[in-house]
C-alpha cells in the first residue's frame, strides 16, 4: 500500500514538473508576413527565418520561450521598389542591422489564446510589444498527438518606434503581422 502511494506521489510529481519541450521549426512551411499601408491600399509582404528556438509546455505555458532570427536582408516588400526602399538606411537599414530578433519574456493565456510579450529588436532598437498566439494541431493528425502543431501569431507594431521611419508620406507606421508557424517535436 505504501508503495502504491509513493508510485502514485512520484508520477504526480513528475507531471507536475515537465519542462517545456522543444520544437522544431519546420521553415518550408512557415512563413512571416506582415501588412503596411501605401498609397491607396494595403500592401504584403515576407520576411525568411533565419533560426528559431522554440521551447513549448502545453501545460503551463508560462515556462514556454520562444526566441526568433528573421533575415532583414532576405525581406520582399511585395514589389522591387518597395523592397529596395525598405532594406535602406531610411527604414530597416538592412547594411548595418541584417537580422530582426524576437525574445519572448512572458507567455500567458491558453494554448488557443495565449499573448507572448517579448523583446523585438529593429534596426537595433529593442521595444516590448506583444503577439497574440494560437497553438493547433495540424490537420491530418490524430487529435492526441502533439508532436505537430501549427502557430498563428498575429500583432501591430509601429514602426517609428523602431527608427524605421523614412518615406512617411507614402508608408503609414502600422505594421500589421501574421506569422504562421509550423512546428514539431
């Protein structure tokens, strides 16, 4: 009996003390998009993920981290133009500051409705903003296995907190984003 209980003490205890797992980035099936407005509508465009660490604990996403490379230089703004004049010195001056970092610092909420704040760094200046995030199995897989996932994160920054300010009268400061990340263990 005593040792039925110590069995049960055991298990609970390692239960409760899981560590957040990691996951890998599958970068094929991911992407990075984000929104601006110019002129007469909105505009879209990619950034490539030059690496991820992602470390997730479906039960207690508090102890989950997440920290992201993007490649500023690999950016397409949706067309050449808009491209040549985002990677310049005016915006994301992409010849002194060629990667975009985000560092999570605190992750609240549920799996389907979790808020991740962190550090972003821009052009070499770093602010907190927060991400609205989503965590889904992926279609086709069985409803218990966690092994593959699917992240939807969504914000708006402001890019003029970030010095990333040239060409005003023709780009507004919102930047909307939607990175959809697929995941697995």
């Amino acid at each position: 009996m005593i040792r039925c209980f110590a069995l049960a003490l055991l298990l609970i205890a390692t239960q409760a003390t899981a560590a957040p797992e990691a996951y890998r980035l599958d970068v094929a099936r991911s992407t990075v998009g984000f929104s601006y407005d110019f002129g007469q509508g909105d505009n879209r465009g990619t950034l490539p993920i030059k690496s991820a660490d992602m470390r997730i604990d479906l039960r207690d996403l508090g102890a989950s981290q997440l920290a992201v490379t993007l490649d500023a230089t690999g950016a397409r703004a949706g067309f050449l133009f808009a491209t040549q004049a985002m990677k310049g010195p005016e915006v994301l001056d992409t010849a002194h500051h060629p990667d975009i970092t985000f560092r999570s610092t605190e992750i609240t909420g549920t799996p389907q409705a979790a808020r991740i704040t962190g550090l972003l760094t821009v052009r070499g200046v770093t602010r907190t903003i927060t991400l609205d995030a989503g965590l889904y199995r992926q279609r086709g897989t069985d409803p218990d296995n966690l092994d593959q996932l699917t992240v939807l994160l969504t914000s708006t920054i402001n890019r003029n907190a970030f010095g990333a300010s040239g060409f005003a009268t023709l780009v507004g400061p919102m930047i909307g984003l939607r990175i959809v990340a697929r995941v697995e263990r």
